[in-house]
C-alpha cells in the first residue's frame, strides 16, 4: 500500500469517527430526553447559575457576582466559587432559544468537543487513529461521564471531561514529546480551573502522581522542568478573573465549607461499590444510585495477558496508563486514609473515576489495537464497541429514570424547580453562606425585614431593584440597622449619596450604622481586585495567544527550512 493510500484512509477513518462521535453524541441528547423531565441531584442549582447568566447578559451587567434574588432575596455569592466563563456562549444562546434549549445544546457540544479532544490527544501520543478513535467513545461515553451529566446533573465535573484530555496532552509534551508546546498544558489546565475546581485539584493530584513517576526523562533533561513550572506560572494570571477574587472572598470571611464535616471517610469506595463500579453501565444495584468503570473497559485492560509481541514504546505507554489508572482506583478505595487527611473539601473521592476511565480507556484500546490483525477484525471490533456504548445509554437512561422516578415519590418538594426553604433553596448545601448565618432556616423565618436597635427607628419604603436596596430612615439618634442581605466582601452603603460604613452584622447579614433621618441605599460594587483581575486575564490571554501564534509560525518556517 502506498503512503498516499494510507493517507487517505486515515483521513477517510478519521471523518467516520467524526460522524460516529456526532451521531452518539445526538443520540445520547436525545434518547435522555430534555434534563428537566428528570431532574439530576444539582439539576436546579446549575440551571439556576445559568439563568442569573442570562439574566446579566440580557441587562448588560456582567460579570456578575450576587445571585441577588437566591435566598428570598437575601443574596448568594455564586459567581465567586462558581466560575461560568464555558457555559457563557451557551447562556447567550439562551437568550434567544430559551434555557433548556440551551442547556441541551451545551451537552451536546461538549460531549462532542469532548470526544475530539481526547481523539487528537491519544493520536498524538500513540499514532495509532483505532486507538484514538475508539478511546474517545468509551471515554466521552462512559457510565460515570452519563451519571455526572444526568444522574447527578454536575454541570462542572461533566464539563471537566472536556478538557482534561488537552491537559494530559500539554503534559505528556513537556515530559516526553515536544516540550516547545508546553502552552497546550497552560491552554488545557486554564479551561479546566473555569470549568470545575475540585476537578482542577484532583487533575493536579494526578499529573503530580505521573511527574513523580516519570522523573527520568525529568531529571535527563532538566529543561522539561523547567517548562513545566512554566506552564504553571502562565496559568495563574490567565485565570485570575476567576481565582483572585475567590481567594479575595475565602480570606474575608469563615463559610460553612470551612467547618464542614469531612465525610470523604465515609464515601470512599469499599470492595462491594468496586464491584458494582465493574457493572456499570450493564448492570446497577437497586439499593444504591453509582456509576464506576464498567465491564468492558476492565476487559479491555485484561487483554495485556495475551500480548506475546515485541515491548515497544506504545505498549509501555499503554502499561503506564494501566498503571495510572490501578493506582487511583487504590487511592479511590477505602485503602487510602481519606478520613485522616485534609481532603475534606474533594467530598467524593469516587470522582477519581474520570481519570480511571481516561487512561484506562487509552490503555485498554491500545492493547486491542495490537491484538487485531487486519481491518475486517477493527472493523467487527469497532461494531461491537459502539453497540456496547448504545447498551450503556439504554440501561444507564432507564436505571436514572428509575432513580428520579423514587425520589420524587421520596421528596416531591426537590423537584418543584421553584426554590425554598423546604428544598434548601436549590444552593447546593450552602457551603459559601457565612458561619455567622444561623442557618437557611433562620433566613425563612427571619423574612423580608430590617432589623434595628431602637424602637423609635422607623423604616419607610423598603423597596429592591436589581441589587439595590433603598429605604427611608427616621431615627431619633445613632442606630444600626441590619438587612435582609447575606454579608459579602463589596457590599456598599450611601446615605443620600454620601457613603456609610458597612459591616457584618452577628447573624451574618450586611449592617449599616445611620446617625441621622435621609435615603439609605445598599448595594455591592465589584472589589479592586475582582475589576483588575479581569484585565490581568485578559491581557494576559492576549499576550499568550500572540505567543502560540508567533510559536506556531516559526515552527512551520523551521519545517519549510528543513525541506
């Protein structure tokens, strides 16, 4: 066979991965259904922060940080630990095709794009187009990557499986290929940390695990180091619109986060959820909602047994990915002491399944690819994945129907979508509300009021727009007044048009001392560092999008040179 005609076949496999991956990618929109029929455990949450989005967008006043109508009114710092820069293009969308449109449209595209990504990065690693292709679907399509976007509807981690595949790329070039390209990691990890910081901080966990176990190359060329720290010290201002007002608003205050019981204890994977784990995706318990690895991808790992051929590059790099992967199953598992150290805030340590499932899929597709002698074998082979990828939506689909279907026989006021004190407002746990709150409860209770110290202090004309909260004051001398707003670091006062001081009150709420009768108006102006941190952002990424494309440029002059 002539190198032209292997050229056009490689371009003629990858296209019909192309249509494959678009075609389940459709499929699997479609067949789930619109995600507010059955609502996933985060469902409202998410749609929540993306309806504020939209919201923002459509009044001009982004970026936003206070979900001001979350709480009854009381406020919520979402923005702040919720970073929305990738969901954004779809909340625009939204503006014009309506929110659940959207939202689907975003599932669809990212679980493409997700599927392209990991193709391009294993094909890169590998040069092997099966491999690639087929470890793109069993990763995209994996049980655990369908329980996050349905079961669970964890907008964050779902997107997360987007991303991480140009993460390992950046990596796997600093370490062993082209260390030149570094800025692929800077690129991959910047995506993830706007995408989902607990995934960005088990995504470093895990590229600390590779680097320690790939030191040699390391150490024979220290350089690689040297643009590994790099890629780390070019991130931090790319993404500082989101992490610099984060720290900002974790070192103002003490939250609930901060006080939590650490319960990864006892949600790490004992030997009974490792075998379920196993089954998913075919088979599911009925007393327990989860999702694991699946059978076929353990199958697929298995096949390195009966590999009798030469050890070459890519079937180390198989072994290494196996290998990876053996390690966070055992760190996942109740071996490791999750308990005993201060990793409270990861809550799940299951969520190493996607990683798991990443390289093992990689692996495992390799090892099959070396196995299969001719294209009529890849070809049954590849059938035969795909019908297995469509079983997983059809079982998976019914087994998160079902589990819907009893919670909300369970607990109907979960599933109302109108947010309340009896669903815990739809916030997700409340993590980001002050220590200094009582509770959501008390915020029920306590009502639309503004509290004051002095009898004789009259409040008229109590009124909210958009943020602002506006009242006529009478008092007879100086008095505090606390409002039915949650305290967060911005929160600014006027007293006709001068400015108050504002603090936070000993329930948590914002507080204003007025010494005289006039307008009190309170609302919050985003801090010096949440405005300037945005310009660092984006003159930054300008700055290094003009680096990758004078990099890109003068790589392809030094190409044209050699010929």
């Amino acid at each position: 066979m002539s190198d032209f005609t292997k050229i056009e076949e490689r371009k003629y496999d990858y296209w019909i991965f192309i249509i494959v991956l678009f075609a389940l990618s459709l499929f699997m929109v479609c067949w789930f259904g619109p995600v507010s029929e059955y609502s996933g455990h985060d469902y409202y949450f998410n749609i929540r922060r993306f309806d504020v989005l939209i919201e923002a967008l459509k009044s001009y006043n982004y970026p936003i940080y206070i979900d001001y109508n979350a709480l009854e009114g009381y406020g919520y710092f979402t923005k702040g630990f919720y970073p929305d820069l990738i969901i954004l293009p779809f909340a625009t969308l939204a503006i014009l095709i309506g929110t659940i449109p959207a939202y689907n449209v975003m599932i669809f595209t990212m679980t493409f794009l997700c599927g392209v990504f990991t193709y391009k990065a294993v094909n890169t690693v590998l040069k092997n187009i099966f491999a690639a292709s087929i470890s793109a679907i069993l990763y995209t399509f994996s049980a655990y990557h369908l329980f996050d976007w349905y079961n669970r509807a964890a907008l964050g981690e779902s997107l997360s499986f987007t991303f991480l595949p140009i993460v390992f790329l950046g990596l796997y070039h600093i370490i062993n290929g082209d260390y030149h390209k570094w800025y692929i990691l800077t690129v991959g990890y910047s995506l993830l940390i706007y995408t989902h910081l607990l995934s960005s901080v088990l995504t470093l966990l895990t590229l600390a695990l590779i680097v320690v176990l790939s030191y040699k190359p390391l150490l024979k060329e220290p350089k690689r180091i040297a643009y590994l720290l790099l890629a780390a010290f070019v991130t931090l201002p790319i993404v500082g619109s989101y992490i610099f007002p984060m720290l900002e608003q974790m070192a103002s205050n003490t939250f609930y986060y901060n006080v939590k019981e650490n319960i990864t204890g006892q949600t790490k994977l004992g030997l009974t959820d490792l075998g379920w784990g196993a089954l998913s995706g075919i088979v599911y318990p009925k007393t327990q909602n989860m999702a694991g690895v699946g059978p076929l991808l353990i199958i697929l790992a298995i096949l390195r047994l009966f590999i009798r051929k030469e050890i070459t590059t890519s079937i180390k790099l198989a072994d290494f990915f196996v290998f990876i992967a053996i390690i966070l199953l055992i760190i996942a598992s109740g071996i490791f002491p999750w308990g005993r150290l201060p990793l409270g805030f990861i809550q799940f340590p299951w969520r190493l399944y996607e990683f798991i499932i990443f390289f093992l899929a990689i692996g495992g597709t390799y090892y099959l690819s070396v196995i299969l002698r001719n294209r009529k074998q890849y070809i049954i082979a590849s059938v035969g994945i795909i019908t297995f990828t469509l079983t997983v939506f059809v079982v998976n689909n019914n087994n998160y129907k079902n589990w819907q279907e009893l919670a909300k026989s369970d607990a109907p006021h979960w599933f109302t979508g109108v947010a309340s004190v009896e669903n815990e407002y739809y916030l997700g746990g409340l993590e980001y509300l002050p220590v200094k709150v009582p509770s959501y409860n008390f915020i029920h209770e306590r009502g639309d009021s503004i509290s004051v110290q002095k009898h004789e202090t009259k409040i008229l004309n109590f009124t909210r727009d958009r943020g602002v909260a506006s009242m006529e004051v009478e008092v007879a001398s100086s008095d505090i007044l606390e409002l039915p707003l949650v305290y967060y670091k911005g929160y600014k006062a006027s007293f006709n048009k001068d400015e108050l001081s504002v603090g936070e009150s000993d329930n948590g709420l914002v507080q204003v001392i007025v010494n005289k009768s006039g307008r009190v108006e309170v609302y919050y102006v985003p801090t010096t560092i949440q405005q300037v941190s945005w310009y660092i952002t984006l003159i930054s990424s300008l700055i290094f999008i003009i680096y990758i494309y004078l990099s890109a440029r003068a790589h392809n002059n030094r190409k044209l040179y050699d010929r």
